[in-house]
C-alpha cells in the first residue's frame, strides 16, 4: 500500500474486520472494540477505505453468503401436497340434519322463543360447526308451528352470499333439536 504525506493534524486509522467479514475504520489511538480485529493495514482514513473498497467486494455478511451458497446446492425443498379442499359451510350444512338450538337473549324461555317467531326472525346455532353458526332467519309464518314443546321453524336466510332455506325441530323445554339448510333455487 503507497502512502501519501500526512500532516501531523490527521488522526491514523485501523482497517478492522468482524467475524462476518465485514469491514471498517477505527482510530489508531482508541482500543479496537469486541468483536473486531485489526487486518494490519494502518493510514488516512482516505487510504483506509480505498484499501476497503479494493478487499471488500461482496459486503453481504459471511454467514448470510455462506447459507446462499448452502441453498444453492441443496435439493428443492418438496412441494406441499395439495390441500384437500373442505366443503363449504353451506355443503356442510345442507347435508343433512345437525344438531341446532334456538339462541334467545337476555332469556331462555319458551315465552321469548314464541316472542321471536311472533316478530318473524329466529337465531339458531349450528352447534356442530367449528365454534358453533348462528344464523338469523327469517321465519316463513305459513310454514312453522308451535305446539305443544316442538318449534318446527321453517324461514330463509342467506349464508355465504347463497340464498337457503332453514328446516328446524327445536324442543322447547331444552331449546335444542335438529336441523338443516337447503338452497334456495331461483332467486
């Protein structure tokens, strides 16, 4: 390395590196901090970095180059297999019958429930759905009865952007029962 005259004003310089290969400047006259080393190369801060930029042609850190080039020559990591797609909510549900209860707030009576046909809309919740589908319909008053301790509802909703209708046979003393969707066609 050619050095250049220096005045006695301008402070001398360590070319220093890490363990990451990664190189750097530090004053002659301060202890060289943990983890980095002298190269052995000494001057201006001019000359220092000139003599870097001459060294230091790939600046990624040693480890990163090291996995890259560990990659490059590894097989391919195999394809995932194809997830099996679910049916949708509205297959699921369609199905056939799946075990439903009759959602009422603040209170669970058969008042509230018959309340809640009487204003044409019901919750029920497909109990059997990951978390449980609650679903709002809207009750077909031509097509649902009351007696005795049977709800047998009969209403429309849309789930999932697809028009359906709601068949249910809810007890009324356990607000449980049974029940299914099926699309509506022509809509």
């Amino acid at each position: 390395m050619t050095t250049t005259p220096r005045t006695a004003a301008e402070p001398t310089y360590h070319v220093v590196v890490n363990d990451e290969e990664q190189y750097s400047i530090w004053l002659a006259d301060q202890e060289i901090p943990a983890g980095w080393r002298a190269t052995g190369t000494s001057g201006t801060q001019e000359e220092c970095l000139r003599h870097i930029d001459e060294v230091w042609t790939d600046m990624r850190p040693r480890s990163l180059r090291e996995a890259m080039a560990a990659a490059e020559h590894a097989e391919p990591a195999p394809a995932p297999a194809p997830a099996e797609e679910e049916p949708s909510l509205v297959d699921r549900l369609c199905a056939g019958d799946q075990p439903v209860e009759a959602v009422l707030r603040p209170e669970r009576t058969a008042a509230a429930l018959r309340e809640a046909v009487d204003r044409g809309y019901v919750f029920v919740r497909f109990t059997a759905t990951r978390g449980g589908t609650e679903l709002g319909v809207a009750v077909d008053p031509a097509a649902t009865t009351m007696d005795g301790t049977e709800l047998r509802l009969t209403g429309t909703l849309t789930l999932d952007f697809e028009p359906v209708r709601c068949h249910a046979r809810v007890d009324v003393t356990t607000f449980t029962g049974e029940g299914r969707l099926e699309r509506v066609s022509g809509t």
